[in-house]
C-alpha cells in the first residue's frame, strides 16, 4: 500500500487516471487535513435516462472523495474499504451543473472512519445543497494484507 497521507489534487488525478473515478470525469480539488473537496461537470453519461444525475453518480462521486479524506485519516501504510454508505438527494442535478463534494471525518477510530459528505449543486451560478451522504470505511492494518476480506 502507497502512502497517500500527503497526497495531492495533482498525485490524485494521476492516480485517478484509467480507474472508475477517473473515468467519470471525477475532480480532485482540495485535499488537506481536515477536509477534501472535489467536483465533476455533469455530462450526458452521468444521467438516468430521465435526464438527471444518476444515483450512481451522486454516490460515486462522495464515496471518492470520503476516500482522500479517509487517506488523511489513517495510519500511514493502512488500507481501507468502504463497508456502508447512506445518501440523501435533496435537489436534482442536471445536464451542465457543477457537483462538488466536501468531505469531513467524524470519527477516526483504529477500525472504523466515518466520513460526512455534502454535495452542492452549482447551476447558473446559484450554490445549493444537493446531497448528503454518510460513509463508514474499515480500516486494513498492512499486516492484515494477506487475509481475504
């Protein structure tokens, strides 16, 4: 495991390249010690075929960036996966919005973290909160490596 504890946007986007984040257009854009906050531009391939964001994509983009967050708050060399995650939309995100994602722990256990996320939804230069989703990731010891989770 590669220590991500110092990473940055640009270390992120280059890791992100080629991985289902990176393929959803999914932004890094602030990752320091206590929060990360990343975006994506909303195109055709983030929409449901009623013309709006994909629960999929709401979920995606705040479980990525409860990731960097979560690599803030682990031990160096720990892992981690998600193991559950709750989201509530508020509002509908369209073709051309902005989505961004702040993420913060609210607890930061030798198991357990648990990260909040809120998604604002940008459109015509109007901010609101769009979602809320709440992740909780296990925390993988290097030593626990080689055991099959």
């Amino acid at each position: 495991m590669t220590d991500y504890s110092e990473a940055t946007p640009d270390s992120f986007s280059q890791f992100a390249q080629g991985t289902f984040p990176g393929e959803l257009g999914i932004q890094p854009l602030e990752i320091e010690e206590e929060f990360a906050r990343g975006r994506i531009l909303v195109e055709q391939r983030h929409l449901h075929p009623g013309g709006f964001v994909h629960g999929g994509v709401w979920t995606a983009l705040g479980d990525t960036v409860a990731a960097w967050m979560t690599f803030r708050t682990v031990q160096p060399g720990d892992d981690f996966t998600t193991i559950e995650l709750k989201l509530n939309v508020f509002a509908a995100g369209r073709l051309g919005d902005e989505i961004v994602a702040e993420a913060r722990p609210l607890h930061s256990g030798r198991s357990t973290v648990v990260i909040e996320v809120r998604l604002d939804r940008i459109r015509d230069g109007a901010r609101k909160l769009a979602a809320n989703l709440i992740v909780t990731q296990f925390v993988l010891p290097p030593s626990a490596a080689s055991f099959d989770y």
